[in-house]
C-alpha cells in the first residue's frame, strides 16, 4: 500500500511540473518563428555594442539610450564593464550616439541601467530617472541634465522596500514616478522558480517622497510602463501574458482596470507618439531564445505599432521583424518626426528613417 501511495503521489508531481513546463513554454512563446518585415532605411548606431534596452525621447528630438544591463539570467556581451547613458539629435542629419558624462561621486563601476523615463518640469529643466541594478539591486537614480555640457548630474539614489525588482518606470513629476516591478524575487533562483511557477505576484507602484504604494497586482511579469500623452491613462506591458493593460489614472494617483488589449509576442518596454498617441513597444517573438541564449539560435527582434488602443478595435501593425542576424532581442523601439530607433536588451540599436 506504502508503494503505491508512493507511485502515485510521484505521477501526481510529476504530471504537475509537466503542466507547468508546458505553461512556462506557451508564455515564452518557445516555438514560435519571427517572418521578416523589412525597413529599407536602417542602419546600425555606432558606439553601441551592448544593449540598448530603453530609450526617451526629449519633445525636442534628443533621445536618451540606456546600456550595458546587467541582470540576472540574461546574456550580456560585456559583463565586467559599467552601463552607460547615450543620447541622440535625431535633427541632426546623420544622428551619433554621444556617451554623457556623469558627474563625480556617482558609483559608475555598478551602473547597471535598465528602463529610464524623463521629466521637464515648469522651468524647462529636465530630469532622467533611470531604473539600476548596483550589486544585484534595484534603485532608481534620480539626474538633471545638463544640455550645455552634454553631462548628467546625479541627484539623488531612491531604495523602497516596495521597489524590489524594478523594470521600468514612467515619470509623473520631478521626484515621482509609476513603477513596475517584474517579479516578487531579484534573486536568480527564486525568480525563476516565480515565472516556472506562473505565480502572477508582479505589479506596479506609485512613488513620491509623501506616498508609496501599490497601485495595481495580478502580473505575471508587468514590464514596459508609459502614460498617455493627456495623462488620463497608465499602458503597461505585461511580458509573459502577451498583452498591455490600459489603466485609468485618478487625482489619488490610484489605478484602476480599463482594458487589456492580447497579443502575440513578448511586449517589451512601451513608447507613445505624442502627436498621435499611438504605442510603439520592442517586442522577442520567442522568449526562450533571449533567455537560453546561444549564437546558433539567435533570439529574434519584433517592432509593432498599437494604434486607437481605447477603442473597440485598435490596429496593430508588424512594422519591423527580424530573425537575429542583424539585431538581437528587440526591447524598445521609439519614434520622432518620421525617424525611428529600435533598442535591444543586451545587443546593438537601430536607427531608421520611416
């Protein structure tokens, strides 16, 4: 009786891991292959050879490019190396990427910068909140930019204990911010033992130096995060349930379910067109490819443009996708005056004229 109490609690486990083993792959979209929509103007950004993972635009045209992430269970060509923060004049004709000093007394050896959101406030100035990763960490770091030196001037390091895996953040003021944290654990194991599981305990957090708080749950992992440009909705991409939420901002700073709009691919970091509204996100068609990465099955790149996403029928548009070959994990892509550039977790950035 002992023996068979035993052999069946041993296929009752082992029927559960294999159900959970099929849900880890339907979330990573394992077998699925990317066809290629082809840009004809692109070209690849000098100077950036290791990621790219989030990039804001400025009204004016100057675009901020993280890179160099370093985070836990991801590829990373450069390792022992500490991030850095680019920026682009997209009105110049051909735009480079300059790498922007950063003042004295900041730990540049951590520097792991991951999503990064920018603010102007009343008087013109013009903050960079960038999420880090220092030591296995998450902080935001808080800089002012300094556009006639072309340097940023760290202000400040913000730690919460409701801000334990931070992804990304959108800035709603010069020292507030919505954040998603994309898992519960930042420690490697406990974080993929999270997604292996399905547990859906990601959500997003509302900071101010008065109120911190908890402002929507129930992610399996809540990543990209932008506002509408009327600032009467929060977008947020949740990564392993393919899709992005619409959620209604109120005068509390409190969140509340609009919509959720299903997609196809793993949605990445979210960027809006200002004039239009529309949502432009880096997407990884097949996400096992990006985290069990291997230079024979190069993870692929995936661009979609989100148009009318409060009605009835948004339109979504493939615009750009690509096998790896020459762009390697999409994570952004961010448009200005008909130029477009696309940022990739850990790879090289493309810039293209629409």
């Amino acid at each position: 009786m002992g023996k068979l109490l035993a052999a069946v609690l041993v296929g009752i486990a082992a029927a559960l891991v294999g159900e959970r083993l099929l849900a880890f792959r339907r979330r990573l979209n394992a077998t699925r292959e990317v066809d290629p929509v082809e840009l004809p103007n692109c070209r690849l950004i000098k100077g950036i050879e290791r990621g790219s993972e989030d990039i804001d635009i400025l009204p004016d045209g100057l675009a901020f490019i993280s890179s160099g992430l370093r985070y836990p269970g991801l590829h990373s060509f450069a390792s022992d190396k500490p991030g850095e923060i680019f920026l682009m004049d997209l009105n110049e004709e051909n735009p480079r990427a300059i790498e922007l000093r950063i003042s004295r007394g900041f730990d540049l050896a951590s520097f792991s910068p991951h999503g990064i959101s920018t603010y102007i406030d009343e008087d013109d100035s013009v903050y960079l909140f960038v999420v880090n990763h220092p030591h296995q960490k998450s902080t935001v770091e808080v800089f002012k930019f300094s556009e006639d030196d072309r340097s940023l001037v760290h202000l400040k390091t913000i730690r919460h204990d409701l801000l334990p895996s931070v992804n990304d953040l959108v800035a709603v003021g010069p020292d507030s911010f919505y954040a998603t944290n994309d898992h519960y654990f930042f420690d490697f194991i406990l974080m993929y033992l999270e997604m292996f599981l399905g547990l859906t305990w990601s959500n997003v957090v509302y900071y101010s130096p008065k109120e911190v708080k908890e402002v929507a749950a129930g992610f399996y992992s809540a990543n990209g995060i932008n506002i509408s440009p009327d600032g009467k909705y929060i977008y947020v991409a949740d990564i392993f349930d393919h899709n992005v939420h619409v959620l209604e901002k109120h005068a509390n700073w409190n969140l509340t379910h609009v919509k959720t709009l299903q997609l196809d691919t793993l949605v990445d970091n979210l960027s809006i067109d200002p004039h239009t509204g529309d949502i432009w996100t880096g997407c990884h068609p097949n996400g096992m490819k990006l985290i069990y990465y291997s230079p024979e099955n190069l993870p692929a790149s995936e661009v979609l443009r989100i148009q009318n996403i409060l009605s009835e029928t948004p339109t979504v548009t493939r615009v750009y996708a690509e096998n790896g070959s020459v762009l390697q994990g999409s994570s952004v892509a961010a448009v200005y005056e008909g130029k477009l550039l696309i940022g990739t977790v850990f790879h090289r950035a493309l810039y293209c004229k629409l």
